[in-house]
C-alpha cells in the first residue's frame, strides 16, 4: 500500500477515534483559560551598592525591556518607584521577570532577579536581589485580575 494512502487512513481512524471520544465523553479535558496577575513594582531600597560607594546608577527590566533608570540611587533611601511605572500584566502560562542592574562604564552589572510564574503568592512582597556585591530590596503587590 503506498505511504500516502497508510497517512490518509490513519488520519481518517485518528480522527474517527477522536471523534467517538468526544461523542462518549472520554475526550481529554478542555483547558480553562490562563489566570492573569497584575503586578505592581511598588519601592525599591539599597541595602548595599554593588559599586561600594554610596550609590549605583540602578535600572530595572521586566521580561527584557527598560522600564525605569538608569536612576542615582543612594543606599539606605527608599524610591517609590510604583509612581513611575505601569501595572505590568502576565498569564499563567507565561512568566514575568523582574531583574535589577547597575549600569557601570564598559559593562553593567546585574544584581538579580526575580520571576512570577503559575501560582504566585498575591498581596504584597518583600523581594530581595542580591548579586555582584550588591544588596537590593523591593515590595512588590500581585494580584490575580480574573
């Protein structure tokens, strides 16, 4: 029998098959739409800087875009960076990461990072990054949309 007509049978069977499950109800489930969060980068704090000097010139990215700095920030102040960001949005298929930099000359340095995933804890966080000599804090709010 030719490769093309064996293809064309057992496509037509699978389907048969898939069909009769559906009709006698044994068909895999249905998948239920993602969950989605919102997150909100609320403050940000230096407990140490990465350059040991009294502060970094720090930059923040979600899912690999700039959304704040390169700002001056002096270790031991607390920014209210939730002023000057959108609500960042993610499904539960998806992550989103949140990684924290200190731009240097010649190469920056990353502090660290967080993701949200599937089953974050809602409310608001306390994050702590830490990399490269440098100690960096965050509240963050996460809050399940539908």
């Amino acid at each position: 029998m030719p490769r093309r007509i064996r293809r064309a049978l057992l496509g037509a069977g699978l389907s048969a098959a898939a069909t009769a499950g559906l009709l006698a109800g044994t068909a895999g489930t249905a998948h239920a739409a993602p969950t989605v969060y919102s997150v909100r980068l609320a403050w940000f704090e230096i407990e140490q800087t990465q350059d040991n000097n009294s502060f970094d010139e720090v930059y923040l990215k979600v899912n690999g875009s700039t959304v704040w700095g390169p700002h001056d920030v002096s270790a031991n102040l607390a920014v209210n960076i939730g002023a000057s960001l959108p609500t960042f949005y993610y499904d539960s298929d998806h992550t989103l990461t949140v990684e924290a930099w200190d731009r240097d000359p010649g190469r920056d340095d990353r502090v660290g990072y967080f993701r949200l995933g599937a089953n974050p804890q809602l409310g608001v966080a306390g994050i702590q990054l830490r990399g490269n000599g440098g100690v960096y804090d965050m509240i963050i709010d996460v809050e399940r949309v539908n």
